[in-house]
C-alpha cells in the first residue's frame, strides 16, 4: 500500500501489509493499521511519518 492512502485518511482503514479490511482496532498511536495475521508476523512494523 502506498503511505498517501493513509495519510489521506479518505478511504477506510486497511492492513499496511496485506490490504485485509478486518483491521485490529484501536491502531496503535503513530503506527500504520495491521490485520491480526500481519501484526502478528511482520516484525518492523511502519510508522506513521510526521
């Protein structure tokens, strides 16, 4: 997924990784929306940019 869909915030949250729309909620703060299975797997997980 690309960081201006995010950023944007016009479209509905997705996973960062995997693009799943059953995201974990609530997202942690400064840190770009995972499914259960992605948060799971991916180590370095994306923060958001400022």
């Amino acid at each position: 997924m690309e960081v201006p869909y995010f950023s944007s915030r016009l479209y509905p949250n997705v996973c960062f990784q995997c693009g799943n729309t059953e995201i974990l909620s609530p997202t942690p703060a400064g840190q770009h929306p995972y499914c259960s299975e992605c948060n799971i797997s991916v180590k370095a997980k994306k923060r958001k940019g400022k």
